[in-house]
C-alpha cells in the first residue's frame, strides 16, 4: 500500500507541476498557478500520514516505510529547487522569456555549483534520518532493523555525493582550450 501511495505522490507531484506551468503560461492565470504549486506539499503530507497510521495500526516496519522516508527527504530537499528549474524553462519555452541559466561547466564555479546540490543531498538525508528515527520511536518494540538499514542507505547516499562533489573541488575540469587556425 506505501508504495503505491509513494507512486501515487510522484504522479501527483509531476501532474500539479505540469498544471501549475501550463496555468501559468499557457492560460496566463498565476494565482490559480501559485495555487497548484502550492499543493505539492500537500502530496508528503498525506504520504506522512499514511505511513504514520499504517505504523500505529500494527504494520511492522518495512522497506517501504523507509523508502517513504527517502521519498519525503528527497521531495523537501529538491522539489523546489526542481520547480524553480523547471519554471525557468517553461517561462523560456511558453511564455518567451530568456533562457535560464545553466550551471557552470567548469573550475571553481562548478565545484560551488556541486557542493550546494550536496548541501540539498545532506538536507534530504537529514530529513529522511529523523524521520526514520521518529519511526523507530514512535513503533518502540519491535523490529526496526529495515528503518535503520534505511538511515544508512540515505547516509551513504550523502558520503557518495560528498565524495563527487569533493572531486570538483580537488581537481576542477578545466575549460577547452581553442586554438585559433590560421589558413595562411
């Protein structure tokens, strides 16, 4: 049931997104698209819920309670900074504007660019952990082996883009040198 719900929140999320842009530009009416924009939180919340009352009617802890963890870590973490992005296309494609800007390819800006993803990656681990943690305590006695194996998945994910982000720093790539060609 948990999963299909975690389906159901990633449908909702992509359908309110794609309402929300195409009232915006399309039919021009921004209230009602700050509206629906403003209904995505609503998608973790009732998933918060849900889980919490399928905890506290007797379910035993399960990978699909962490997945749900994962799930709303990750939504808090990048769904506005997903949103954002994605507006900046849809004014660029629907409505005329300028295309957004891209992320900086190389040097150092490109490791400050990596390293505040990996803030967004630390915050989503963060949130997922105590949640998690909340869980454990909330059902007490019992097996929580699967919840715990969920705070480390979410720790590693967090080691693993620490480490890649670290990279950029270490050995920043290096813009392409263009040689000019002389045809004389």
């Amino acid at each position: 049931m948990i999963v299909g719900l975690i389906v159901a929140c990633e449908a909702g999320f992509w359908l309110l997104l794609a309402a929300g842009l195409a009232v915006r530009y399309l039919l021009r009416l921004r209230r009602t698209s700050v509206a629906l924009l403003l209904c995505e939180p609503l998608l973790e919340v009732v998933l918060f819920v849900v889980t919490a009352i399928d905890l506290r009617n007797g379910a035993e802890p399960s990978w699909e309670h962490g997945l749900a963890a994962l799930y709303i870590g990750f939504t808090v973490a990048y769904g506005h900074y997903t949103i954002r992005w994605l507006d900046g296309h849809a004014a660029h494609r629907l409505a005329g504007g300028l295309p957004p800007p891209k992320p900086p390819r190389f040097g150092m800006p490109r490791a400050a660019h990596e390293g505040r993803l990996w803030l967004r990656t630390l915050l989503a681990a963060a949130v997922a952990c105590a949640l998690l943690q909340g869980a454990i305590w909330f059902v007490g006695v019992g097996d929580t082996s699967s919840l715990r194996a969920f705070q480390w998945v979410a720790l590693r994910a967090v080691g693993i883009h620490g480490l890649i982000a670290l990279t950029y720093v270490l050995r920043p790539k290096r813009a392409p040198v263009t040689q000019g060609r002389s045809d004389g």
